[in-house]
C-alpha cells in the first residue's frame, strides 16, 4: 500500500503525522506541499476525498488569510481553492492520501484511525 502526504518539514504535526506512517511501515511518498504546491484539480480531488469543503482545509494561521479577505463569506469556493493554489501556505495540515481514502491530521491522532 502506497501513502503520501502533504507535508511541511517544520510543522511539528506534519512530521508525527509522517512518523506514525513510517513506524506502520507503509510506502510513504513525502510532497512538501509549500514547495511543490498543489494544482487547482489536485485541491478538489483532495477535497472530494476528504469530504470537506475549501474552507475546511484552509489554514487561517500564519497565512495571508485575512490580507487576502478570505474571511468574507460571500466568496466561493473556486476563488478559495484558486488561493491556497496559488498560496500552499494557506492549506491546513497535513494531508495524508492512502488506499482508503485521504484524511486531515487535525489533531495529529486521526492519523492512527486511518490506518486502522
């Protein structure tokens, strides 16, 4: 069984998320999603996966989040996945994509329940 994960090497969550995969002993392919950003498609995929919408994977900390009004109720949800395309810092994290499906390791622990 093949893995990935969306991953940001300084984010303490993103690597117990990336620790737990490698301890299960699972391939595990390591994108480091600030640096090889997800396209648009990539981000509705995983969103579709995840089951969630845009503003359920948009990360508000630490990001230009409110700079860009991303706030504003009113905006749609193609407008916000076409920010965090163009902005990965502004994708929660991490992502994880497996056999089953994909899931967002918030909090950290989900991460064992998926690979149950």
């Amino acid at each position: 069984m093949t893995y990935t994960i969306w991953h940001k090497p300084t984010c303490s969550t993103s690597r117990f998320a990336l620790n737990a995969l490698r301890e299960a002993g699972v391939e595990v392919t390591v994108r480091d999603y600030i640096k090889d950003a997800p396209s648009v498609a990539e981000l509705e995929q995983a969103l579709a996966l995840l089951g969630i919408g845009p503003r359920g994977l948009l990360r508000r900390k630490g990001t230009p989040h409110d700079e860009l009004g991303l706030s504003d109720a009113s905006l749609e949800d193609a407008t916000l996945i076409a920010a965090m395309a163009e902005h990965p810092i502004l994708i929660e994290r991490p992502v994880v994509f497996g056999p089953q499906g994909a899931v967002l390791c918030r909090p950290k622990e989900r991460i064992f329940d998926f690979l149950a």
